[in-house]
C-alpha cells in the first residue's frame, strides 16, 4: 500500500539526484511504477520518478493543500471566538516549555511548543491572564499521531492554565475523534452545524505568572484582531474579576 512514507520518499527523489537507497520503500515503489531505474553510460543507476508517480505527488499536493486550508480555517474561527470572548490571542507561535526529562530523576527540559491558538485574559492583574491554548485537528490521522505525544501536551500544560483539543470533521461531517479518545487533562470542542460547542470542559490550574521568555514573544508578535466590528461585552474586557467558563 502507498502511504505517506512512499510520497515523503518520492519528493525526496524528485528533488535529488535520484541516488538509490536500495530499502523496502524503494522496491514497494519500483513495483507500483513510480519510480523506474536509469543507468548512465558509465554504468551508474539512478532513479528517476515516472509520469505516474509526477501525478500522486500532485494528488498528495492538492490533499495537503487542502488539509491546510481546513485546519487554518478552523484556527481563524476559533481565534475569532476568543478574541469576541474577551481574551487577546495569537497563532502561529514559537514558544519554550518544560517537559519532564526522560527519567523520573532526571530534570525538567526545555522544548518549543507551537500552539495552534494561544490566548490570555484582557487584563491587568498579571494573576489573572489564564493563559489557554487550542490545538486544532481536521485529521483523523494527525490526532491519533498527536496523542501518542505526551511530551507536547505537557508542553501545552505548562504553557497555559488550560489546554483544549478543537476537533474539525470528516468528509461525512462526522468528528475526527471523541472526547474520551483525548487525555482527561485536556477539554474538548467540535465543530456542530459550524459552530463550536464545549464537548468536554477543560481542567483548569492556576498560573499565577508568565514565563518572562513567553511575555517577550508575545510582545514581538501582533495579536488576532476582531473582524466585522463585533465588540465584546464591557464585562468580559474589564479584566478585574476572574471569567466564567466560556471555553476559553
């Protein structure tokens, strides 16, 4: 069967010389007519990737393309959520975290985290930013790769008082996954009739202060801005009291 590691494999070649690796992926490949074997005249063989195999990387292209296009607009909408909630957001951030090292007696160790959505409370009072991140999924397959990394949600977690699994649908417009599927330190939403709703509440821990390193990038990048000129109610943007649940 041809799959992603035989597409990776293809754009490899494509974008090479075409030097043979001689392994299982090169064989399965060969087989199908992807690739065809080229020997020079002096005797060197090649690979070189044929008609057929020009036309599943354009087919992988335009389904990547397209899975990009869902996923940022899946993140726009929830951005946009957030930002009419009250709460000043980013995306596309590059922030460090601290994740357990590999052995319980081992230290903590820094990582990058790249939130999908990352937002804090409008306000003053440092105490009551509650930082909260969303991790957007329109894939099947990219969730069930995401859960199988503890490490990044430990990342979110350190990062935010509260981290939120955003599940995009399929094409028959079912949720690309359940909310017992996801990690019980995480909350839930999905996507209904277009709309988010709260399929599980995420737990909540008090983070008294940023991180000086995450305050830094925050202040180098430009906040979400709210289209249409939706304006949030005075209450939620005053800041002084901490928020009812809302899902952010």
């Amino acid at each position: 069967m041809i799959g992603k590691t035989h597409a990776r494999r293809l754009r490899e070649i494509y974008r090479s010389a075409g030097w043979p690796c001689q392994d299982l992926v090169e064989i399965e490949l060969l087989a199908a007519g992807l690739l065809e074997r080229v020997r020079a005249a002096s005797g060197h063989e090649t690979l070189r990737v044929t008609d057929a195999g020009i036309r599943l990387l354009a087919e992988t292209l335009q389904g990547n393309r397209a899975a990009r296009s869902e996923h940022e607009a899946l993140v726009q909408q929830v951005a946009l959520e957030m930002a009419r909630a009250g709460r000043v957001v980013w995306t596309g951030l590059s922030l460090r975290a601290q994740v357990p090292g590999p052995a319980p007696e081992d230290p903590p160790q820094w990582c990058i985290a790249m939130p999908d959505v990352f937002s804090i409370r409008n306000t003053t009072v440092e105490a009551y930013v509650e930082p909260v991140v969303h991790e957007i999924k329109v894939r099947r397959a990219d969730l069930l790769g995401d859960l199988k990394k503890p490490a990044k949600r430990t990342a979110y977690l350190d990062l935010g008082g509260a981290c939120w699994y955003v599940l995009g649908n399929d094409a028959r417009g079912r949720p690309v996954g359940q909310p017992d599927e996801i990690p019980p330190e995480c909350g839930v939403m999905w996507l209904q009739e277009g709309q988010l709703s709260v399929a599980r509440p995420a737990p909540r821990r008090p983070v008294e202060r940023l991180p000086f390193a995450v305050w830094l990038e925050l202040a180098k990048r430009t906040p979400h801005a709210v289209d249409g000129g939706d304006q949030a109610p005075l209450a939620d943007l005053s800041g002084d009291a901490p928020p009812a649940d809302t899902g952010g």
